[in-house]
C-alpha cells in the first residue's frame, strides 16, 4: 500500500463544539461525492467498518436492537455493549459506544453526494483528540468509498499520519487544552 505511506490530513476544518454545561458534543462535517446510499452501507456493514472505523460491530448496524463494538487499536480489548436507536436508511443512524452518544446523518447534496454529519458526546478534556482521529477516519472513509482504500488508521497508527498537528489544531479551534499525548516517540 504505497499510496498510504503518501497520505497527510488536511487542516483542521468541519468540526465544532456544542456546549451545554458541562455536556459537550463534537460536531463533524463531511461532504463526500458519493450517494448517501453507499454511504450508508459504510456506516452500517461490519466488513465496511472494518475499513475505515475506530471499531468492528458484531453484526449489521442497519438495524434497530443489540451491537456489541470492539475498539481498534486500544492497549487491552474494549468491548462496548449497545444498542442501534434509530436506524433509517439512508438518513439517520444513532448507537451509543460506551458512555458516548453518536448520531450520523446523510443529506443529498445537490451534486449527487453525501453531507455526512457526525454528533458524538465526548469528554472535554479529549474532544480535539476525537475530532483529530474521526478526520483521519472520514479522510479513510473518502478514500475506500472512492475504491481506493488506505486501510484503516486509527489507535497508534495515526500518530504516523500528522495527528498530533491535527490535534492541536482543533484544540486551538475549540479553545481547550488538550492532554499530553505520552507515546515513547514523543519530544517533550
């Protein structure tokens, strides 16, 4: 996979904080140049997550009822028990991973792609670091729906692919002060 040893994220951009007390959501947009159908099946299919997402689902996510997500990448194996609340293709999908609350949406866009946004609770404290690895995550999601696959980055992994730059960026965009990533590599 030479192509992927040439991949770099772009800039920080498409993200935003909703503030409710002490409650934040991280807002992630995304326009792709492909329907919302096909879109879908990414969010959805367990061998399509398996590309590109920070988890494998035990089953199809295009449904309503129990899913249990493993996370990719973490030091010891997180097994998240949840439930799909809403599933209607190819508009919405909610789950919850662990104590976090997701919700995709999928709108047309007038050339015939997707506007996908992403709304996920997430602790303040690691909300740059969230929308740093969902970008690097939507960039792998554009490239295989585009069928040109970088496999998936996530964990470890992206701190190959300029997350560090990344998360700085957003957390200057978010004005909060991110933690201290303490990888052995790091110059501090």
């Amino acid at each position: 996979m030479s192509h992927r040893a040439k991949y770099t994220p772009g800039p920080a951009a498409g993200a935003r904080v909703q503030k409710e007390g002490e409650k934040w959501t991280l807002v992630l947009v995304r326009d792709l140049r492909h329907p919302p159908a096909k879109v879908w099946q990414a969010l959805t299919d367990p061998a399509h997550l398996a590309e590109w997402a920070p988890f494998d689902a035990d089953r199809n996510m295009a449904s309503v009822g129990p899913v249990k997500l493993s996370t990719v990448g973490a030091p010891t194996p997180q097994v998240a028990e949840t439930t799909v609340k809403r599933a209607e293709a190819p508009k919405l999908l909610e789950y919850s991973w662990g104590p976090q609350d997701l919700r995709w949406e999928l709108e047309l866009t007038g050339a015939g792609g997707t506007r996908l946004t992403l709304w996920h609770n997430i602790d303040r404290g690691f909300i740059a670091w969230g929308a740093s690895g969902w970008h690097i995550c939507f960039d792998v999601l554009d490239h295989l729906l585009s069928g040109d696959p970088l496999g998936r980055i996530v964990g470890p992994d992206a701190m190959q692919y300029d997350w560090q730059r990344l998360n700085s960026e957003y957390a200057e965009q978010f004005g909060v002060q991110s933690p201290t990533w303490k990888a052995s590599n790091s110059k501090q």
